[in-house]
C-alpha cells in the first residue's frame, strides 16, 4: 500500500479508483490458503480412487498395498513442499519454476517448463471438470448419465465467466475450499469415532461387490510396475503444489514467509486427507475396478456397462454420514464446487505465466499488458477448446485423462528442484558467512532430495503411463516449445532488422519534402475537416483527389468545389471499373517516381460509428486503401476522424473494457511491485 | 470495344490488359443463350414430374389434365416471354424488375422485388441443386443414397470456386446446355419416331405400378384446387425468365434487339421441351406418386420407403433409349450439369443485383464497387449458408424445396409487368407520333395481358402452396425487406448529419494549430523515420511521447535519446499497470484540454509484415490506440509505415487479389457502359 500512495501523478491523472483496487488484492493467508489450494486440495477427489483402480487389476487382496502407496505419495508431497518453500525464499517474484529453469539451467529448460506448465493448465481444466462431474453425479444422477454434455457446459459456462471478465475474487474461493476441507475432516473424524469408540461396522455402497483381478497371482517385476503405476496415479494428488510460487507477489508482506507457511499448510492438509480418505476407503471396503463393466461383480455376475462406479470421496461419504443425508450432499456439492474452482485456477494462471512468457517475447507481446483483454480473450478460448477437445476424446472420463496429467507437473517439478540445487551452488561459491553457508547448504540438501525424487518420480510416470496417454501430453509439450521458439526468432529477426544505425545517413529515412494528399469522395463535413488540417500541417505541397467512380457524381463534386471556392486543387482520377484502391495506389507510386526523395502524405477523413455493424456500412474502402498503402513505401496515412452521434455508443463500450479485470490479476499481486522486482530471463 | 478504347489515360496507368478482358466479355447471341438459359431450361428436368406429382393425389386417371396443365403453362411462359421483351427494350441497363418496379410504381415496390428476387437466389439453389443430385441419382445410385450429403457438397463446392473467383466462361455454359437441349429433342425426336413410324410400346419403369389415389373421385372445387396445384408447380418452368432483364448490357449491340430474340428462343426451347417430356411421360405411362412409399404400388404392394423415385426426365429416357445405355448416360449427366450451372446463375445474379441495391444504398456500399472481393465474399457465403440450410431442412427433396420456389418469382414478374403498364401510360400522355403510339399500345396491352396472368398465377399459388411452404419465402422476403430498409434508413441518416454548412463558420472545424505528438516505444528504424516525416510536416509543435511500462526500458530510451541527440523533447507518461493506450488517450485529452481550439496529430510509426500470423505478433497496441483515438474529437492520426522484408508477400497477395474476377463480371457487361446508362432510382 505504501508503495503504491507514494505515485502522486497518479491522482492527476485520474487513477485514484484503481489503486485503492490493487491495494485490496494483497492477501492476507488466511483467503491466500483457498485461493492456491483449490487445485491441490481437490486433488484428493480423485487421486485415492485412481490408486485402487490400478490396483484391482491383480485383484483385491492387492488394495492392501495402498496404505503403503499413500505413505509414498505422503512422503513425495512433504518432499515437494519443503522443496518448494526453498523456491519461495530465494525467487519471490512470482516468476516460479519458469523463471528459476531459465535463470539456473537456461532458455531452454525455462522454455520446457513453461510448455510442461500450459499443457497442464489444459488438464488441470479437463481432468478437474469431468471429476467435478463425476462427484456432482453421486448426488444427482442425471448429471453423469450426461457427462460429455454437462462437463462441456461447464467449461463453456467458466470460459464465458472468464472472458467477462470475473473478478478472481478471494471469497469465492474460501467458502467452497474451507467446507470442503471441512467436509472432509469431519468425515475422516465421525469415521474413526463411529469405527474406534463406537464400534460400528460402516459399509460402502460397493462393499459385497467382488473383485475380478485381471491378472491373478501378480508377482515380481510385474507386481512392482503395478504398485509403480498406482504410485504415478496418486501422484495427481500433488499437481497444483507449484501455483503458490507464481503467487508470492500476491502476499501480504512477509511475502515469502507469509507464502512459505501458506505452502506448508496445504502440504500437511492434502496428506492428511489423501491418507485419511485411503485408510476409511479400506475400512468401509470400497471396491472399485479399472473396468468395472466386466471386472466388478455383483453376487457373480459382473455389474455391466450400465453401472456407474462413484468416486471414492462420495463411497465412503456414504458409508460414513449415510446416503442421501444432508452432509452427504453437502460434502459432494462442496467437491464439486472445489473441483470447478480448480479448473478455474487454470484460467487465472494462464495469463500470468503467458505474461510472464510475452515479457521474454516467447508469445505475443501484447499478453505482457496487463487487461489486454483482446489477447486473454485469445489465450482463454485456447485453453477452453483444447481442454473441451481432450474432455470429448476421452468421454470426460476423469480415469482415462489422468493417464496424460502429471507429466507436465514432473517435468516442471524435476527441472525447478535440479535449477534450485545450481542455484544454491552458485550462491555458494561465493559466500562466505557461515551462517548463511550452513543455511544454504541444508537448502540445497533438501532440493537435491527433492530433484532426485520427484526425477524418479517422472521417469515412474513416464515409463508407466506413456502408452496410456502420457504421450499426447508430451506431444503437447512439444507444440508448445515449438511455437514458442518460433515466435522468439520471429521477434528476434525483426528486431534485427529494425535495429537503427549508429549514424543515421540512410536516404530512405530523411525524406525532403512531403507531398500531401487529402482523398476526397463527397463534400461534407468530414472532408471539410480533413482540409481544414491538411493545411494546417503546411506540408510541401497539397493537393485533394478524387476517384471518378460515377460521372455524374464527380461533375457535381467539381461544380460544388468551385462553387465554394474551396483553395486546394482539385485532382480527378479516372477508373472505368469503379476501383477505388489501385488508382489511389498507382497515383501515389506516380508521385514517389517523379520525385524519389519526397514523402507522400495521404489524409483520409473517416467517420466515426459506434456499432460493429454501421461499421460493415462505412468506411470499407477507406479501410482497404489504407491497408494497401501502408505496403507503399514512402507514404504515410493520416486518419482525420469525424465522430458521428452513434460513436458515442463506442466510447462508452471502449470505457467500460478498460475497467475490466484481467483473469489472474488477484494471484499475480499488484503489477507495480512486480516490474520492481528483479524479473527473469535477459 | 470502341467505347473503350477512347480511354488513353487507361493506357498510361497501366490497365491495358483488364480492359481487354472486358472486350471479351461482350457476349454473342450464340454464347449468350446458354448463360442465360440455364436457369429457365434446366427447370424441365423437375417442373413435369411436379405436375404429375400433385395430379396423382386424385389417382392415375387425373393424368389425363396433364397435357391441359402443360398447355396453361405454355401459354403462361409465352405471355411471360412477350412482357419481358418490352422490358428489355424499354429498359436495356440491366436493373432488370428491380429498375422496372423502382421507377414506375416507387421505391417500396422495388424493394419487394429485390427481396423477393434475393430469396429466388437461394431458392435456385436449393432446388437446382437437389434436383440435379436425383437426376445425377438415376444413373449413379450411390449419389441418391446420401443425397443431403452430396446436395451440400456441390453448394460448398459451387461456393468455393464462386470465393475463389471463377470466370463465369461463356464456354463453359455453352457445352453442357447446348448438349442438355440437344439430348431433350433427340429424346423426344426418337419417341416420337419410335411411337409412331416403328409402333414400338416404349415403358417407363414405372409403367407396370400402379398409383392409389389419396382422395378417390375427387371432383368440384377440391379437383380444381387440385389443379391448380398441380398448375402452380409446372409454373416452377418460368424460373430464370427474367434474368436475361438484367443482362442486356452483356449482348452486343444491338443489344436490346439481340436479348430479346435470345429471350423468344427460350421461351420457345422451355415450352417444347416442356411439353414434349410429358407427352412422353403420357406414351410410357410414368407413374410417380407425391408420397410413393404409400400410395405407389408394385403388384399390388407398397413400394415402401426404400423406394427411390426417378424423376421424370430420367424414366422417359430410360424408356427411350433403354436403362444404363449410352444417351440415357449422357443425358443424366447432362441434365445434372445444367442444373448445377443453373444454381451457379444465383451465385452469378445475386452481386448482379446486390451491385444495384448498393448503388441505391439498400446494401453496404462497397458491394457497388466492382471486384470488391471481401463484400462479394460475405454475399456468396451468405447465399450459400441460407442454400445449404434449406437444402438440409428440406432433405434436398426437391419436390417440397419447389412448394416454396416460384413465389419470389411471380412476386417479381407481377410487379414488374405493373409497372410496365404504368411505363406506357406515361410514355403515352406525352408521345404524339402515331406510329410510335400504335407500337406503345401494342406493348402496353401484352404488358397489361402479361401483369393480369401473372398477376393471377401469383395468387394461385400463394393460395395452394401458403401452408405447404410458401410461407416461409414469403418470411424470407421479409427479413430481406426490413434489412434493406434499415440500411437505407442508416445511410440516409448519416449523411443527414455530415452534410456540410454552406457557411463554413463552425469553429470545430477549422482549428488553429496542430500539435504534434510522436509515439516511441524503443530507437529503431520505424521511429526515426517517423521522426523524421513529423519534423517534415512543421506543424505548430512537436514532441515525442513514450508511456513508461518498464523503468529499466524507459531509462535505456532515455539514455539512447540524449546520446543520439534526437532535437525532439521526449515526454514519457507513467503507467503503473502497463497500459498503454489509457496514458495516452489521456494526454491527449490533457493537451485538447489546454488548447481547445488546437487539433492534435499523433504520429505513429508501424512495422508492415506480410502475413497474417505476423499480425497477430505485431503493432497490436498500436492497433488498439488508432481505434481509441478515431473516437477522441480534434485528434488526426497519422501512421508512418516501415516495411519490413516480409511484407514483399503480402503485396504479391494484394496484387493477385485485383485481378480477381467478381461473379456476375460476364452477364453485367462493362462496367463503363453501364454507369453510361440511365440508372435507376435516385
């Protein structure tokens, strides 16, 4: 807030309004918690369910693993987080893994994360709708007999929202988050009470259902890339974790501590739920098959492609509170809300990483301007069709899209923990503080672990998942990094030649004279104005041209010329096809030929209109020309404005987008303190 | 061509070769026939088999009107014939009925004309083209199987060549009508010959069905509604008639003369071949039923809803000629040929009559230009779209498409046939020369004859055909009507409020001084360029303005601009949150402020790049601010373009683009004869 009163221009010039605003965004930890856990708190919506799928395949008896399986997942959060709250500390800028890649491991590195990072974007909208459809479909039965449709309407329903421009606001995401978690606690508590204290026997719906192993009697090398593929599928439940550091500029301050302890906290709460929901899914007896059409069995006859098999959050909510009791519907409605909220963090951190990657001239420059509403619009519609594609390939099946989740989030997290262990090095060799040295070296022991670990860990994802769909993510990848490096050359070769010579001699640049031209089709108030200011530039020469189109329009065009004595000759060009561009273009090259060292200025009266519409009507062939002539060399084109009443429509519309709130500007933190912070990248 | 060529300026801008071209386009009658017959001939492949259609609702023996109908039709198209040949005498400038009901009855009546003529566009279409797939169909079953399908990629197909600009080629109209007419009198020739020399018994293959009646003994006013009926779809005949109005400025000289003799021969080929194909169909005993699953029967069964229905043409050449021979092949595909050239007419007509609507401001303006590629574009995508939705809708059945034909057509015969009695009763009053007044007499009383009979036709088949579709043409001329009308309105009123004073003493109009403001992002060449060209331009003052996104860049542009010594103050506006175009706009506002009666030039420089793409990476915020600024009062903005090296493609790409040819370049004839002609209107 400090910073931002200390700009006094910024109250002459009428901002007073939108700085109040940002000051409102910093956020305090306690509505900083929800708005960055929502991906990763949801997460455990699924990930337990998706353990004991792969499980099932060597048959029931092999669920007994999963406790082993949570403890690992447990163990590789713990890891991240610890890993991570280093990141926080030593990068607080918000440029997150993309910036520590590109600092410590170079352009390239950085680049791959970044493209790890959008293709995840993508998945994080895809596989948390179909969840969040598949949780909302525990309590109302329509919704998942019509899952396709009700997913896609529900990324529609966010993109639109997005694209209007809803304010990432902190309240909407804690109500939700903290019911949830809430939710879920109290489940995981009434659960042990009613198992431990009161001893009764609590049952899931799918508790006398068998299980048909697909391979029985899994054992050896087998068994292990089995309880390795559960392994990589729980591991959804760390996606999200990396948010919190693109966000420490939105930090009260102590920004990185404040961001740190907020990390820890979601850290501890998504394992405790993970482990939570894992031990009351083995207690209640949840059964659930990667194929349940033909693997799950209902008094011996397999259950058929009609059964619905919920997820594992709503089996044991039933088991535990009773189905159809009010804090069942309560924890399924709160599932889904987190889950949609989830997807909704992929459209605010969309345009943050895309402004950071725009800064490096890596995408279009304008993503760098903060509420360019145009260019999110652009990334927003992006991300909605490609996460609609994946959600309609894959029958929004929440099992079937996990398969190409987590890569990117491995990639990311591999590449940022092995840039924190150079990062310390560099830090090392010169330092000399013991102190400090000793503080950093216990940093740089805890990112080596946490590099080698969650390094394993993608190799596990690759090699178990990688016929299973990790390969359209990796192709993803891959587009991405090869878009984005041709754009960078793109930029690269143009700034080349754009580059000004030292000694500016060059002829073409130090035009003599200018000879100026004002086009003219009628007589009327914008022409009037257009000559009025064409002479007024008192250029080299002027002269006013008109197209004959239409004899007779252009007889009545020179009577009333001469009838007003207007003092600018009068120049007619003939075109028997009634073009309007080529003659105006070839008179100007005529021009440029005769005197080769003169400019041409060409003034153009427009009117203004204030509909999409009355555009379609108006100015068309001004439009053309002036496309046409700004390919001439030599020339260049003045627009004189005439606004008409209906402009005032435009204007209006014009204010009203200006106001707009970009997708991601809460998580991003105020932008003034962004640019003063050091930034990534050259 | 001599008029032509007493152009000399065209030679010195180079235009030598379009105005050869447009030589070429002057049509002789021989090539001119086939344009414009393939409309109106092509409809005898459909009109009989409607006939027989309707009549078989009262059973076969109602057969026996069929020649009686033919005769009424023959009657009608010879009327039609002789009217429209005084109008293409008394109105060689190719306005056509729109002219013709414009000048004499006013503009509403030459608005309904329009509306009800761009409706037979998309109609032409939709039928042409379904009734050109069941006739391809009879000789390729695969065709008729996916009829919707097939029907929907020829108009795609028909309106892709149309985008790209295919020449609509005399020749290329030529073979397949002139080879469609010779096929039609072999036909009937070698029927004849064979029914009476050789006595042969020719059976169609339907001969041996038998047709159950829908309403038995009908009788009274229900059999004359039925005929009617059955009257009003042979009509569909008469399409394509008054299309020759509009191209008598395509026909050499002398062209009224020669359109007119042109318009006899059709007339005089559609009736014989209209009559001939039913004789035919009466000698070989076709049977075609309005709903053949059910009331067709093959001994004594219902053919069911397999059963596909030949149409007429196809049986009777099959019964001539005998099934899969070779002239039964030619004339399959042949007919299918012409019908799809018949539907390319529409694509043709409609800029033919958009041009004129444009020129009296019903439609954008830039459809009036000729070549005007962009705003053809949107009306053949506009035809196409309504096309294919009614070709869908309909399921490419052409015998329920038809129940919606003809009613734009009568429509426009009536009214156009009423304004020619009101054209000689004006001529009339003035005229004294006898001999001239016998011959306008003589015009007025087929005019009069002509307005009555279509008149009554109109209403005959508005009365049958309302709730069988009729309807919704008749919705489609409203929408049509009520478009034209609210751009006329819109363009009325604009230019109510551009017209200029006589006394030029309105002080915003005329400001003092310019101040000049030159936009810098960074030193490259495009800004010293437009550095330069703004110190050309010496207006009153000067300075060069940079919005401070980034301190770090702001203090390199600084620095760079001391250094270079620029004699240019450089201003730099804050922007705490990146703006750009809000700074601006506002320091713009700021200087009106100052200086009310001074007028504000902002300078920008812009980089050219020649593909789409690139666009999307460049001058975006440039963009942004022109539109902005086109909306502050007293600004001119002036771009100074700097082309880079790949902005080459795009100028190859523009060039290639002029030499387009527009659709509908052939039947409207020169350009610079036309606007020689008396137009219509005001």
């Amino acid at each position: 807030m400090s910073k931002l009163t200390d700009v006094p221009k910024r109250i002459l010039i009428g901002r007073a309004l939108r700085s109040d605003r940002l000051g409102e965004t910093l956020l305090p930890k306690r509505i900083a918690l929800p708005v960055f856990a929502s991906d990763s708190l949801s997460s455990v919506a699924y990930a337990p369910g998706e353990v004991l799928l792969v499980l099932s395949i060597a048959g029931v008896s092999a669920y007994d693993f999963s406790p082993w399986i949570a403890v690992a997942v447990g163990v590789l959060m713990l890891t991240v987080v610890a890993s991570y709250r280093q990141n926080v500390h030593a990068y607080p800028s918000g440029g997150g893994d993309y910036e520590v890649a590109t600092t410590n491991l170079g352009p390239k590195a950085g680049l791959t994360v970044a493209s790890a990072l959008l293709v995840d974007y993508v998945l994080t909208v895809a596989v948390s709708i179909s969840s969040g459809i598949e949780n909302l479909g525990s309590a109302v039965p329509f919704v998942v007999e019509h899952k396709v449709l009700c997913a896609v309407a529900v990324i529609v329903l966010l993109t639109l929202m997005n694209l209007r421009g809803v304010k990432e606001s902190g309240t909407l995401f804690a109500i939700p988050t903290y019911v949830f978690v809430a939710g879920v606690f109290i489940m995981i508590a009434w659960g042990a009470f009613r198992g431990l204290a009161l001893g009764d026997t609590m049952r899931a719906p799918t508790a006398d259902y068998h299980i048909k192993a697909e391979h029985q009697g899994i054992a050896g090398f087998a068994l292990v890339f089995l309880l390795l593929r559960a392994f990589s599928s729980g591991c959804a439940a760390l996606t999200g974790v990396e948010a919190i550091s693109n966000g420490v500029p939105a930090f009260r301050k102590p920004k990185s501590r404040n961001a740190a302890s907020t990390l820890a906290m979601i850290g501890l709460l998504a394992v405790t739920m993970f482990c939570g929901i894992i031990t009351l899914a083995m207690t209640t007896q949840v059964h659930m098959s990667d194929n349940p059409a033909v693997n799950l069995l209902h008094n011996g006859v397999p259950v058929g492609p009609d059964y619905v098999q919920n997820p594992v959050i709503s089996q044991v909510a039933e088991a535990v509170f009773g189905k159809g009791s009010f804090l069942f519907i309560v924890l399924a409605a709160a599932t889904a809300l987190v889950l949609f909220l989830a997807a909704n963090t992929a459209y605010n951190g969309f345009p943050v990483l895309g402004s950071i990657l725009a800064q490096d001239r890596y995408l279009p420059r304008q993503l760098h301007t903060r509420g360019d509403r145009l260019a999110f619009s652009n990334g927003i519609v992006l991300l909605a069709g490609a996460a609609i594609l994946l959600t309609v390939v894959y029958g929004a099946d929440s099992t079937r899209l996990i398969q190409l989740y987590i890569v990117g989030v491995f990639v990311s997290f591999t590449l940022s923990q092995v840039g924190m262990v150079k990062h310390w090095n560099r830090h090392l060799s010169t330092e000399k503080d013991q102190a400090k040295r000793r503080h950093m070296m216990r940093s740089r022991a805890i990112n080596t672990f946490g590099a080698f670990l969650t390094g394993t860990v993608l190799v596990v994802v690759l090699v178990t998942k990688f016929t299973r769909g990790a390969w359209v993510a990796l192709l993803g990848m891959c587009i991405f990094y090869a878009t984005m490096t041709a754009i960078r050359r793109h930029y690269d070769r143009v700034a080349d030649e754009l580059t000004a010579p030292e000694e500016p001699s060059d002829d073409s640049v130090r035009p003599s004279r200018v000879h100026s031209v004002v086009l003219i089709s009628k007589i009327h108030r914008p022409t009037l104005r257009a000559l009025a200011y064409a002479k007024l530039l008192r250029s080299g020469s002027l002269e006013a041209l008109s197209v004959n189109v239409d004899p007779a329009e252009t007889k009545a065009l020179k009577d009333e010329w001469e009838r007003r004595g207007i003092d600018v000759p009068l120049k007619i060009l003939d075109s028997p096809y009634r073009e309007i561009t080529r003659p105006v273009i070839e008179y100007v090259k005529g021009l440029r030929r005769e005197s080769p060292r003169d400019a041409v200025s060409v003034i153009i009266p427009e009117y203004v209109v204030g509909h999409w519409y009355e555009h379609l009507l108006h100015n068309q062939s001004a439009l053309r020309l002036k496309g046409r002539l700004l390919f001439t060399p030599g020339v260049m084109v003045t627009s004189v404005p005439y606004q008409l009443q209906s402009s005032e429509a435009a204007k209006k519309r014009a204010r009203r987008r200006q106001d707009w709130n970009a997708p991601g500007a809460v998580r991003r933190g105020p932008a003034e303190q962004r640019t003063k912070e050091p930034t990534a990248g050259n």
